[in-house]
C-alpha cells in the first residue's frame, strides 16, 4: 500500500513538473517569436542600409531626414543643387577640412587624437570626423542619442572603405546645411555671395565653412567679429594642409 502511494505521488510529481515545464515554454513563445522577428528585421536593415551605402558611392542621395524635415518646418522645399566636386572650388573643400575635421585624409573614420581631447575638455568640443557627420546626415537623424551614435559608429567604417575619400567630402559639401533652408555649397554659394561654388574666394570659402556648426545663428555674408575671426583662422589652416599634405586625399589630379 505504501509502495502503491510512493509510486502514486511520484507520477503526480512528474506530471506536475512537466506541466510546470510545459507552462514555461508557452510563456517563452511569444518571446522567441518577437526575438527571431526582431532579429530577421534588424538582418534586412542592416542589408539595406548596406546596399544604400554601395548604391551611394555612385548615386547621388536624393535628400536627407534633416533636409526633409526642414522642408517640412519652413512648409518648402530646401535650397539644394547638387555639384560634383570637380565644379568646386578647391579651396572651399580644404575650407571644410580645416574647419571641421584637419586631419582628414589620414584616419579611417574616427580620429583617435581628437577624441582624447575631447575626453580630456570634458566633452566641450565634439570629435565627429567629416565621414561620421556624412554617415549621420544620409543615414541616420540628428541628435546625441546613444543608438544614433552606436549605428554610426557601425557605419563610419563601411563608408570609409566603401567610398573613396573625395566621394566622401564630395557628399557633405553637398548635404551640409549653410543657413536657414541652405544646403550644399552651391545654394550657399549663391545666397550669400552670389556666385558660383568653383568662384569661391579663400576668404568665401572660409565664411562658409565657418558657419558650419552653428548655420542657424551664423551669417557668412554678415559675420560677427567671431565669424570673422574663426573664418580667418580657417584660411590660414586651409593654406596649412595644402602645405603640409593633409589635403592630398582629395586634391584635385
């Protein structure tokens, strides 16, 4: 009899366990079926992004989420006119380099030596390369948010070996925004100057790529005596990296 209870209660502990387990795998269903969701859709965007990235090293982006959502802020359409780097003046992209990012042609992406400085000033001056601001613009959406950085930083690389240099400052003299409803060197050429962006002047060249961290509160065509002095220090830097090399990467053949 006691025997019969032992192998009783048994049975009814098996069964109970193995419902336990059988509950547990239901409850986890709806969680392996989002994550294998979740995985197949972030493969295809990732394939996606990827194959914009090829397709863009030959085609020209047809607009940005910042220009559309700038479009959509002023209730028209941006001011923006594509320009193959051939028809701009050369000193207008040494301009931007020495601006934005110096050391340009000799890092892959990332410039390790601005990025310390930045760590060591507390984060009071970004570090963002030509070719990471490229990747956010076309890619990506404005904004310090951790995932846009983490995407960036996937992507960064992928352009740089995708892309050749020059294509790649040929894009963010195209899709950097100059002014209210200004993007591209050649609206902002014809804005404020009235001229065309292989007529650019070094002192030209210069107010624009001045303007360029603050394009809303800044004026190339009206400088503050900040503007003016940041635009000079950028002519001399920009006749720095003509010397020196460091505008070998895209210098004109």
């Amino acid at each position: 009899m006691a025997a019969r209870q032992k192998s009783s209660a048994k049975g009814t502990s098996s069964r109970t366990v193995a419902t336990g387990r059988a509950a547990a795998r239901g409850a986890l269903a709806p969680m392996s079926w989002f994550l294998r969701k979740l995985g197949r859709f972030c493969l295809i965007l990732a394939a996606v992004v990827l194959a914009l990235v090829v397709l863009y090293r030959f085609v020209n982006p047809p607009t940005t989420f910042t220009m559309w959502s700038e479009g959509r802020r002023l209730g028209a359409p941006v001011d923006q006119t594509w320009t193959a780097i051939s028809d701009i003046a050369p000193v207008m992209a040494r301009s931007v380099v020495a601006a934005e990012d110096a050391n340009f042609c000799r890092h892959w992406g990332f410039d390790m030596v601005a990025i310390r400085q930045a760590m060591e000033r507390g984060g009071e001056r970004g570090a963002s390369t030509i070719s990471q601001q490229v990747v956010k613009n076309v890619f990506l959406w404005q904004g310090r948010s951790w995932p846009r950085k983490a995407i960036e930083a996937a992507l960064t690389p992928a352009v740089e070996f995708i892309w050749s240099k020059e294509r790649i400052l040929e894009v963010y003299l195209n899709i950097a925004e100059f002014g209210e409803g200004v993007f591209g060197v050649n609206a902002a050429a014809f804005h404020y100057f009235r001229t065309t962006p292989d007529a650019l002047t070094a002192r030209q060249a210069a107010l624009l790529a001045a303007v360029l961290p603050d394009p809303k509160r800044r004026s190339p065509a009206k400088p503050s005596n900040f503007v003016d002095r940041r635009a000079r220090s950028i002519q001399d830097g920009a006749a720095t990296i003509r010397a020196d090399g460091r505008a070998a990467c895209f210098a004109p053949r």
